[in-house]
C-alpha cells in the first residue's frame, strides 16, 4: 500500500507536535522540580544584629503603635540583648573552633595525602571567606 504525501506530512507534523510537546512538558517539569527542591531551601536566616537596632525599633513601632517612651525602652532592651548574645558567641568561639578542628583532623585522617591537599585547599578557602564575612558584620 503506498503512502501518498498527505500522510507523510500529517506523520511529520505528528512527530513535529509530539517532540514540541515533550520539550514544553520537559522544560515545565524541570522549572517546577527545581522551584520545589530549591525553592523550598530555606536561606540561612540573617543574623540579628545585621538588622539595625532602629530599624528593628521603628518597625516594632509601626506594627504594634508603641509609644516614644516604649520605643525608647524597646531600643535599651534590644541593646542590652544584642550585647549578652555577643558576649555569649566570643565565649563560645573558642569551643566552636576547637570542635570545628577536630572535625577537620578526623576528616584528614580518611583522606589520601593528594586527597589531604586539595581539602586542606578548600577549607582554607572557606576560613577565608568566613573571615570577610565577619569582618563585614561589624556588630557581631
């Protein structure tokens, strides 16, 4: 049974469609997974003290209609707790840095020595960024 043009462009333009379909599907269900598993990622919330004390106190007021005198009293109460966090996080840096070593040793102790050179690399370069990052948030 021969086939006439008619059904040879009908067959194309079917493979046309369903190839535009698969790709329109495709990029539509790529878009969504990636909006559902990295969307939903939460970003590390800012740390307070990047908030300043008072923006934090005029949005206080905003919300809640304080008045001066509680506005004033919200901005010594939130002085007063950034400083105790603060103190809290230099007594607890050197602890923070002491676990944060011997989890690196222990990392090193099941690497190869080239293995043992690209980490030590790596973490060289993530002390330095941890190090602009502080330097950057004067408050804490």
């Amino acid at each position: 049974m021969p086939i006439n043009n008619k059904t040879r462009r009908e067959a194309a333009f079917l493979v046309v469609v369903v190839f535009l379909l698969g790709a329109l599907l495709g990029g539509i269900g790529t878009h969504l997974w990636g909006a559902r598993v990295f969307g939903e990622q939460q970003q590390p919330a800012a740390h307070p003290h990047t908030i300043p004390r008072d923006q934090v106190v005029a949005n206080f007021a905003r919300e809640l209609q304080l008045t001066q005198t509680q506005q004033t009293q919200m901005g010594d109460i939130i002085d007063s707790t950034r400083a105790q966090v603060k103190a809290l996080e230099a007594e607890s840096a050197p602890k923070r840095d002491q676990i944060r070593q011997q989890g690196r040793t222990r990392i090193r102790a099941i690497l190869t020595p080239d293995q043992i050179t690209k980490y030590d690399g790596f973490m060289a370069h993530l002390d330095d960024l941890r190090k602009k990052q502080q330097a950057a948030s004067p408050n804490q």
